[in-house]
C-alpha cells in the first residue's frame, strides 16, 4: 500500500489510514493479509470500467476498511481483538482470487492534472462583441420601457447561459442603472424558501430576513420592491413551478424593472415571458473561429504560442466539443494542464478517447476520469451539498484537510494542496465562481448542474456519500452509510429513515429547517459534522451540547439563524480541529482555546452565505471577551487569527505564536509594545491592523521587525507612520487607509517611506468625515502623492467610506468648542448634530470594515469575535505613556 496516498478517498476507502495503524501488530499474518489486501484493492481502483464482480469486492472492501479503521479508533485495547476482522479480510481475499479479479486490467491515467497556471478568470469570447449578446440584453434591459419586463436566455446544458448572465451582472451601467439586484440560482428540486431568502438578503442587505414562511417572504419582497426599480437574475431554471411561485413576489408597478431567468428549457422560458417570443435569447453554439480562440485562450494560459504540428489534431478536438464552451473549456484544461501542452502525441491520446460524436456528458466524464483519484475524491466530496447550492472556497478546503483527503507533512501545505486541487477544479469549469457581491474578490461558488449530476452517479456507484432529500418518501439504504447528507431545504416536515442503522456514520451534513433535525446521539463515530440551519419557528435555540461525547470529532461548522446551545466543556475533544459557529451563542465554553488540536476557531455571526439563509452577518458574542484574558491563548501551531469586531488591544500572548503566518484584527487603541509585539513574529507574512482611536505620534517600525512580512494593510482615521531603514525588508504591499477632515494640515504622513525598498504597490484608500468638504478630499489626496512620491512603485489612490474612527477625551473637548484638535481654522458646528452624524457614520463603516477585510483565507485560521470596546474611556488611560496618542 503506497503510504504517499491520502488517508482517506474514494476509491481506497479507509485503506490507506488503517495500513498505517497496523504496523504496530505483532502477528505477521494478520499484517500479510491486510497488505495483500490493500494491493488488490489499489491495483483495481486503477481499472477503466472494472467488471459488476469486481465494484462489489471493491465496494465490500471499502466497507471492511471503515469498519476497523472506526473499531481500532474507538478500542483502547484494539491490538489485541483484531483477530474478529481477520476472517473478513481472509475471505476478502479469497473472493478476489476465486473471482480471478486479477485479470481485471488496470488502467493509468492518461493525462495527470497539474496546476500550472493558477486560478483562471472567466473565458469569455464573442458576449461583449459590438452587437453581440451582451450589447442586445443591456439595451433591452435599459429600452425606457417602464413595464416590467421578463427576459429569459435559453440553450443547452454547457452552452454559456450563466456565464452570460454574470457578464451582465458585471456591467456597471446596469449596476447603476438600477435601485436594487440579486443573482440566485435555482435547482431541479428547489428549495423555493432558500432562493426567496436569498433574494430579499441581496436587494435588502441591512435588513436580513427573518422570515422563514413563503407567505412571510413573498409578502417582504413585494413590500420592498414595490417602488423601486429592480432587476432580479434566476439562473437554471428547471419548471414552470419555480417560476409561478417566485413572480408572486415581484410587483409589476412602472418603475422599468428587469427579470432575466436562464432555462434549458423553451417551454419555461416561454412561460417566464409571458409566451411573448420576442424576450426569448437563445444562445448558440460558438462559431469555429469563437471556439478556436477559447481554446487557445484556455490551453496556453502561460502565453505559450501553440506550435503549427498541433493545428491538424487540435482542430479535430474543437469540432467534437460542438461548440459548446464548457466542454471546450473543460477538455482545454486537460491539455494544458501537461508539462508539455505542445506533445502532439498527448494530444492525439484525447482525439483518441473522444468519440467523432461526443456530448458535453461524456467530455465531462473523460475529463474526471484524467483527474488524479485524489482530486477525483475531493470533486466527489462536493455532492454533499445540495445541485447550485453556494460554497465558499476556504470552507471547502477545510472540509477536505478535516475528512483526510489531502496528505502533505504539515497543516499550512494541507491548506496549500486544497487549494491547487480547487483551483484545477475551477479551471476546468466544474467548479463555477459567483460573484453575486460584485466583488473584485471571488469569494463565491456553486457546482456546475452538469457535473453535479455526475458526481451524484459516481458517488452512489462507489457508495462514498449517501444523500437524502425532502423529495423522498421512503428510504431503504442496501449499503453501509459513511457520509451521510440530509438536503431537507424544501422540506415542511422530513425524518431520516428509522430502520437505516446509521450508527456507523463518520460524516454528517444536514441542510434544512430546524423541525426536521435529528437526533444525532447514536452518532458517536462522527468526525465531520456540518450544519446550515434556520428556525422555523420563533424564540427557539439549537442545542448541540450532545457534541461534547463526540471524541473522534474533527470539524464542526455550524450556520444558524438562531441561538446555538454548547456544552460546558469541549477539551474533551482532544480531535477537534475546527469549530465554527456562525450565529448567537450564549454560553462559550471556557476551555475552547486549549482544545489542543484546534486551527480553526470562529464564534458568533460571520459570513453570510447569501443563497443559504439570511442569516444576520456579525452577531456579537457577549462571553467571548472572556476568551482574549492573557491567560488564555489558542494552540501554538495557529497559523491564521482574525479578530472581529474591534477588541480593545492586541493580546501579548499573539507574541508566543511563532507558527501564525496571517493576522487580520480590529483593535480599539493601539500601544507601542503593540507594534514589538507583532515585529517579533518569525512567520509573520500578511497583517492587517485597523485602529480606531486615533493616533497622534508616528507609529514607528524600527529596524529588523517584521522580517517575513509581504503584505501590510493600514487603516486609522489619522496617519501618521515611520519606516525606518531596515524594516519591513520582504514587504511588496501596502494599503494605508485614513480620513480627511475639515482644515487639516496633513504633515509627516509617511516617514521614510522610501526605505522600503521592495514596496512594489501602495494603495491609498481616504475617506471624508462628517463636516469635511471636496477641498478636503482634494487636500488629502494632494498630501498622499507628496508623501509617497519620493517611492518609485505605483501609487493607487481612491476614495470610500469613513475609517472608524473614534477620539480620546481631550480631543472631544475641542470637538465639543467647535474645533478639530489638529486645526486651529476649524469652526464652531452644532454639537449635537456633529455627534449624530458621526454615531451614523461610524456604525456604518464598522459594518462595511468588517466585511472588507474578511478576504478569502488561504491557510488555518482563527477568528475570535468579541464586544466592540466602550464607547466611552477613563481619561486616566489616555494619559498612559504607553498610547500613540
């Protein structure tokens, strides 16, 4: 058994984790079986289209793998009871031999993927033509019609109707054309209460839906909507159902709103238009140059030209994908994932296996057969979520590091596979990125329907994920259940099977309503649990005290829309690497930063995952300040920590961290032994600080601190920074963010600058506070080119919304004179009014701050939440020398 292969996959089972267990047995013939064993079952993973005979050895084997990988887990004295297994494997073996299973041929991978090239962008070609596809849809969109208006795209499978609809999305007259938009996705069993949540979560972004009743919901949405102009996107529909429920919710008025609905299907986008044709888009194929163009275009991403021996074959490959972008994609990838992207001869391999007439179903299938059948066990990992449901990247690698499908020496290059493996995903169009927040950050994305029906086939065939709908009345399960995902999103009322005996299950993930949970006591083999739940009903909690006898547990994520219930006590389990908690939680248990596995750790609110459930974003979490005491820190091998919302000051234990490679964190005041603190981090490579009391004195940066550092992000209602010679020597980015405010001078922005030297980009980002005017901005702008002219990288400037920005005591005594404590020209303003307008401002930028810096994570991470600091301080405190004040 090849001990470099994941612990767990799809096709092994739990082989490769049980041969590492059992080297510690004395009796030899038990470890010869298992060896021989483990072979037959690797060489036979390896066949093409293996005979009925062999999947069922292969099926029963996997369930043998799993069955003493969870007894040697759970049995102290496992070594010494293993003999019960043994006749299973012996008899394993002797089916294999009395079946001749070895004649079976193995088959090695044509093309082993590589990710050569990084993560791609969309391939778009011919949309954005003159006259083309996007140029028809904007001017029907924006015709003056004040009638509301239905649009629906149309095509086959594979032909580019998302992607026409997200180059819409993305246009910016239509962005500003409009009050309000959402982009939701839509299923062939959907979940009607989901999309309409989602839909009111984006037009009402400061209002997330409480509501969890269709009527409730429908009658939010036309409420909303009724005097605005609004264009809503519903992708993939499937029956007219869908849309006959989710038109109760948009008001026709005159306001000259928009609907745009993409279908497979003529008779729904007929419906949707109201059988009116001339609103019916239907795309076509691309034409030969189109489809040669996207090819070349995803086959050389390096820039590489292609050579002129390829022409011939390669011409031959884009007429059998039909013109049809996301098989032209998907097989591009294939080839330009190879070492040699110019090998005529691996070239010609593909010409080979496709068919003279091929569909996009059977080029999806090639193309998952070329993946190694480690990205083959992380693809298929994926059918745990319901078909267009929302996925976040960092969660995903995560879930895959958590289920030991990723093998690399340490936890930092775990993260860094699971992110080549789903970035070859991407880039080969079966994952899709959604960028519903028009975000220049790809934070978003969804399974194509495609290759979600594709995975769904594959996983029932190797009984690797088992799944359950609302759609399913009665539930018989012939086979053991490993991974068990109950999607009871559309459900009212839905129950697991009574009769299914899932004691044995290592992986659960429910989505659905609260009522429709189950009991999961029996469930004491669990090391993954992931739950995305909404109350149905009001003033309930969730309670997941059961989770504390959980002792193999390993991920816990949970997304509530209501208060969740913990146990007292978690260091029990010694397992637990991740726990997530995205919603309320009353009680924190007080040992959560000793758990001593623990990487990832988020408590209270998060990120909203905008077609799930509306839940609020950023819930605060009472108890957590409790957590951030100088007695208390996570584990030493915490790579990342995030700390949201503002705590008071940075904790000296983040001193001791040598491992933390990411530090993202909002701090009420800043100290100076803040900045000797943070500069000693060896593995220090990206900070983001953001200050909230201002700051008077230059925050200095001396020599020899922050040695790794490669990404540095500033923000603080005043700047006032000096980098000495010899700081920051890895640094290659810097944004600094700070307010204007009315008759400032602004001097000594930015001390030495020039010093660092390998700066390659400095991004200014100024906001305007309440009483300051254009000049003001202007001023500020002026001062910032001055203070960064003397660097030679690229200077980017632009404007946004407030730093949050708070005063000390003494400089609220100027403010309450009328005079800004920098400025002696500043006249007198209303007290009152000033102080209002600053609350509202200041409550709005701490939103939006929180939301920006939660970027796309790339490694473990910690994110504690705490109260935000007191609005008011004792002004002994600010006569502390210790203050940058």
């Amino acid at each position: 058994m090849d001990l470099l292969l994941p612990p767990i996959s799809a096709s092994l089972g739990a082989m490769v984790s049980l041969a590492q267990k059992l080297d510690a047995l004395l009796d030899t013939e038990h470890t010869d079986e298992m060896r021989k064993l483990g072979t037959r079952l690797l060489e036979l993973s390896k066949a093409r289209d293996p005979p009925v005979t062999a999947r069922i050895w292969m099926k029963d084997v996997r369930e043998l793998s799993y069955d003493m990988d969870n007894f040697v887990d759970t049995e102290e004295d496992w070594i010494y009871n293993m003999s019960a297994f043994m006749g299973r494997v012996k008899e394993a073996n002797a089916r294999y031999e009395r079946y001749r299973l070895e004649s079976v041929p193995s088959h090695t991978d044509v093309f082993p993927i590589i990710n050569h090239c990084g993560q791609k962008t969309d391939l778009v070609v011919g949309l954005h033509d003159k006259g083309g596809a996007v140029d028809r849809l904007c001017h029907l969109l924006t015709d003056g019609d004040e009638q509301l208006k239905v649009l629906s795209i149309v095509g086959v499978g594979g032909i580019g109707k998302t992607t026409l609809a997200k180059q819409l999305w993305r246009v910016h007259k239509l962005r500003d054309y409009f009050h309000c938009r959402a982009f939701v996705r839509t299923a062939k069993k959907p979940d009607m209460r989901r999309i309409l949540r989602s839909i009111l979560a984006q037009v009402r972004p400061h209002q997330p839906p409480d509501a969890s009743e269709m009527g409730d919901l429908i009658h939010d949405l036309t409420e909303h909507l009724q005097d605005k102009r609004y264009v809503i996107i519903i992708d993939d529909i499937w029956d007219t159902s869908v849309w006959d429920v989710a038109t109760c919710a948009f008001p026709e008025g005159n306001h000259g709103s928009r609907i745009i609905t993409t279908t497979e299907i003529e008779d729904v986008a007929l419906a949707c238009c109201s059988y009116q044709s001339k609103y019916i888009f239907k795309m076509e194929p691309l034409s030969v140059s189109q489809s040669k163009e996207l090819f070349t275009n995803a086959v050389f991403c390096s820039g590489k030209e292609k050579s002129p021996q390829l022409d011939e074959v390669s011409d031959e490959i884009i007429r059998r994908c039909d013109g049809l972008p996301q098989a032209i994609i998907s097989i591009s990838s294939v080839l330009g994932s190879q070492r040699e992207a110019n090998a005529v001869e691996s070239w010609e391999q593909v010409q080979h296996f496709l068919l003279t007439s091929t569909t996009s179903v059977e080029i999806l299938n090639f193309c998952y057969n070329s993946l190694p059948s480690c990205v083959q066990t992380c693809l298929l990992y994926l059918g745990i979520y319901p078909e267009n449901y929302i996925i976040l990247k960092e969660d995903i690698m995560k879930q895959w590091v958590a289920e030991c499908f990723i093998r690399a020496p340490t936890e930092k290059e775990k993260m860094e596979v699971a992110g080549s493996y789903f970035d070859i995903l991407v880039n080969m169009g079966m994952i899709q990125h959604i960028d519903v927040d028009y975000s220049s950050e790809v934070l978003y994305y969804a399974v194509h329907h495609m290759v979600h029906d594709l995975i769904t086939s594959k996983s029932i065939e190797d009984n690797f994920i088992t799944v359950i709908d609302y759609s399913q009345r009665q539930v018989r399960l012939s086979n053991k259940v490993s991974r068990l995902s109950l999607q009871f999103g559309g459900a009212t009322f839905a129950s697991t099977p009574a009769s299914t005996g899932l004691s044995q299950i290592r992986s659960l993930t429910f989505i659905g309503l609260m009522s429709c949970f189950p009991s999961v006591v029996e469930f004491k083999l669990l090391r993954f649990l992931n739950l995305h739940i909404w109350s149905d009903q009001p003033s309930t909690y969730f309670d997941l005290r059961v989770i504390c006898e959980f002792v193999l547990l390993r991920y816990l994520q949970v997304t509530c829309s209501d208060t969740v219930y913990l146990p007292d006590q978690m260091q029990g389990l010694k397992h637990l690497e991740t726990l997530e908690i995205n919603a309320r939680v009353i009680v924190i248990p007080s040992d959560i930063v000793h758990l001593q596995s623990l990487l990832h750790l988020r408590l209270g609110g998060g990120t909203e995952l905008p077609d799930v459930t509306g839940i609020p974003r950023n819930v605060t979490v009472p108890s957590v300040a409790n957590l951030l005491d100088e007695s208390s820190s996570p584990p030493k091998s915490v790579m990342t920590i995030e700390l949201l919302p503002p705590i008071c000051r940075i904790p000296e234990w983040i001193g001791q961290l040598n491992n933390l490679c990411i530090l993202k964190v909002v701090v009420g005041e800043l100290l100076r032994d803040d900045i000797h603190i943070l500069g000693g981090l060896p593995a220090l490579t990206v900070l983001t600080l953001h200050v909230q009391r201002r700051t008077t004195e230059l925050i200095g940066f001396a020599p020899g601190t922050f040695n790794a550092l490669e990404y540095f992000e500033f923000r603080c209602g005043v700047l006032r920074l000096m980098f000495e010679e010899g700081a920051m020597p890895n640094l290659q980015r810097i944004k600094l963010g700070f307010n204007s405010h009315r008759g400032e001078q602004y001097d000594r922005l930015l001390v030495g600058i020039e010093h660092l030297s390998n700066v390659q980009e400095i991004s200014g980002i100024i906001g305007s506070t309440v009483r300051a005017e254009e000049y003001d901005l202007q001023a500020a702008e002026s001062a910032f080119k001055d203070a960064t002219g003397k660097h030679p990288s690229n200077v980017n400037i632009k404007r946004t919304d407030i730093a949050v920005e708070e005063y000390s005591p003494l400089e609220k005594q100027h403010l309450v004179r009328g005079k800004h404590p920098s400025t002696s020209s500043e006249q007198r303003g209303s007290q009152k009014q000033e102080s209002q307008q600053a609350i509202k401002q200041n409550a709005h930028s701490n939103s939006q701050l929180i939301n920006r810096i939660r970027d796309d994570k790339k490694h473990a991470s910690v994110e504690l939440q705490n109260d935000p600091p007191a609005s008011t301080q004792k002004e002994d405190r600010v006569q502390d020398s210790g203050h940058y004040r």
